[in-house]
C-alpha cells in the first residue's frame, strides 16, 4: 500500500513560476509543470471553438466564488468561451460535500473541486463521475496551507503541532475530515503525536475561514489563493504551507451520455486556461479586471504577480491525486475501502483528449 510519505513527494511535482509577463504565455516556460503538450495546436484561443448544433444548457458549480484555482471555469463564463460552443453555462453554489449526490442526479454536470473522501467512496460504490482535468500548480510566492490564529502565538511569534491540541481546526471545506487537505494536518500533528481526533474540525472555507479566524472562533484553518494573502497581512501565521494544488475537475454522467457536450466543454476550459492564464496573468489588466468581476473579490486581493501555474493543457494531476486515498485509509474512519482505486476508476482523458486534439 502507498504510504503517507508518498503524498508529500507528489506534492512537490507541480512546484513552479511565471514568467511574469504581461501577456498570457502560449505554452509553458522551463518553470511550469513538466506536461507534454497534446497534439493540435497549442496556442492562445486554442483548440477553436466547434459550436454544438443547438444549445445546450450545463450545470456547473463551485463551493466557493473567491477561489482562484477556479478561474478557467469562471473566466471562460466571464469571457464568453462556453458560448462560443453553443452552451448556455450554470455555475451554482454547491458545497463539496454536497457535490457528489447532485452530480450522480445529474443536476450538476462537471465541477472543479478538491477530491473528497465522500467523492472517492462513491466512485469505489460505482458512481459515474470521474476526473477530467484541471492541472494547477503555484510558485514559490503563494503562501497556501493552513494558518493559526495570531493571537494563539508564543510572543516570540513561535507555534508548533503540540500547541494545536484541543483547539478547532478547519480543512479549508464542509467535507471535514473527508478534505484531502486532511492528509497535511495529520501528518503536521504527528510531529508531536497528535492525530486528528486530538483537535475539533470545524466546516469552514474561503472568506468565511478567514472571519473565523479573525474573530477568534476558528483557531487554525487551510486558507487556499487568494484569501491567505489577506490572512498573512493580519498577522495570522502560516503554520502547514502546502506545495501543490489538487484541485481538478471531476464530470458525472455527462461524460457518456453526451461525449459531444463534455468535448465541448473541455474546449471551453482549455482555450481559457492557454488564452488567459499563463504567465503572470494579473498583470494583465483585461485578466484582472475579469477574475475581480467573476470572483467577485477586489482589486486588493490579486496584488502580486500571479501566483497560480495553471497546466495549459489541463491534463488531470493524477499523480498527486492517487496517494490521498492511502493516506484516508491509514488515519482511519474516512474512507469505506482499503484498496486504492485504480486510475481507471479515478479519471476519464477522454473528454479532454478529444478537444486538444481537434
């Protein structure tokens, strides 16, 4: 079985920089991800939209709006890509935990999202949703992981795992325990030879977390980009900094029931992740102005050169994906089987492949 230690190497794999230009780049730079290219062109505005015959309505959604990792699904909303396809996009507020139902309804067709525990025991019980891409990664200046509280700090401004026992911690999600971002907290309290039954976890995101963490009601929380920023200039402290992302984008039944529509929208997805998010992407200002209206965040929250690596080919980063349903089973109570799922179960290429290859 894959070991805990496993995860933290895959972990490393997606570490990387912008080129800090201001024009999204093409492909990617000696900095970016190490992914092959696909074949067709690779460009910006590729692969070119195929409109559907008619339009089709698809139901997308994301737990949170303020959440950069999500900007190819929001953007290409913000930019029109979906409609140049010929589909009529639906981005709902669905928490993660609630995700996995709605999709195997199919009242939600494809999602960008960590992978949960709930996702993995329904893929393993047979559920029809599977991985179709994502591929993001940060550079050195992102700050991701999990924050304590400034007021819980020694006054030489020191913490360490044993000084989180007893205190309410948050994954960063409502799924709890059942975020992967579980697999970094256990592994930071066993330095001191707590597990995560020696702290509350509470079931909380985003700019919420932050509140919490603000007002004292959540001690120590995963905070993901662009909402550590602001947590790091109150003070909080980064105590569990994460260095690659596992956010991806999962897809129900859509899939099969309508591989013309999932091309499609992987099309979608693509050419706004090769046109508007490589390089240092913030700097440009059509780019910003775009990520500050569809996140609706401010203009305060993207300062700094861009700090996300988005893949240009979006390929699912099954590689550090893989390990977290091993390291579940070894915390024990999260997931409902021992044996991890095999990539085929995990993710489908297909979509994806048929739109960068068009």
């Amino acid at each position: 079985m894959r070991r805990l230690a496993l995860v933290a190497a895959a972990a490393l794999l997606l570490t990387a920089c912008g080129d800090g230009s201001d024009t999204p780049a093409a492909a990617p730079t000696a900095n970016q991800p190490t992914t092959a290219l696909s074949a067709g062109p690779t460009g910006p505005n590729t692969p070119a939209p195929k409109p559907l015959p008619t339009e089709v309505t698809v139901n997308a959604s994301i737990p949170f709006r303020n959440i950069e990792a999500y900007a190819p699904l929001l953007l290409a909303e913000y930019f029109g890509e979906f409609k140049k396809e010929n589909i009529n996009i639906k981005i709902q507020l669905v928490q993660t935990n609630n995700l996995v139902v709605l999709m195997q309804k199919g009242d939600i067709d494809f999602a960008p999202a960590a992978p949960s525990a709930g996702l993995f025991n329904a893929i393993a019980g047979g559920a029809d949703i599977k991985g179709i891409g994502g591929g993001v990664g940060w550079t050195s200046a992102n700050h991701q992981g999990y924050y304590v509280r400034k007021s819980l700090l020694k006054p030489d401004g020191t913490f360490t795992a044993c000084d989180l026992k007893g205190k309410k911690v948050s994954t960063g999600s409502a799924t709890g325990l059942g975020s992967p971002a579980v697999v970094e907290l256990a592994a930071y309290l066993k330095t001191c030879n707590l597990t995560v039954k020696d702290v509350t976890i509470v079931p909380l995101g985003g700019a919420d977390l932050l509140a919490g963490l603000d007002s004292g009601s959540v001690d120590a929380g995963n905070l993901s980009d662009p909402v550590w920023s602001t947590a790091e200039k109150s003070g909080h402290k980064l105590i569990i900094p994460f260095t690659a992302s596992i956010t991806s984008y999962w897809m129900g039944k859509i899939r099969t029931a309508k591989p013309d529509v999932a091309a499609a929208v992987l099309r979608a997805l693509v050419r706004t992740t090769r046109t508007y998010l490589q390089g240092d992407y913030r700097s440009n200002q059509e780019v910003r102005a775009g990520l500050i209206k569809a996140m609706e965040t401010t203009d305060a929250a993207l300062t700094g050169p861009s700090s996300l690596v988005f893949d240009p080919d979006f390929k699912f980063p099954v590689a550090n994906i893989s390990p977290i349903e091993t390291a579940w089973a070894q915390i024990g109570g999260i997931v409902n089987f021992d044996k991890p799922l095999t990539d085929a179960q995990i993710f489908d290429d297909t979509p994806r492949s048929t739109a960068v290859s068009a």
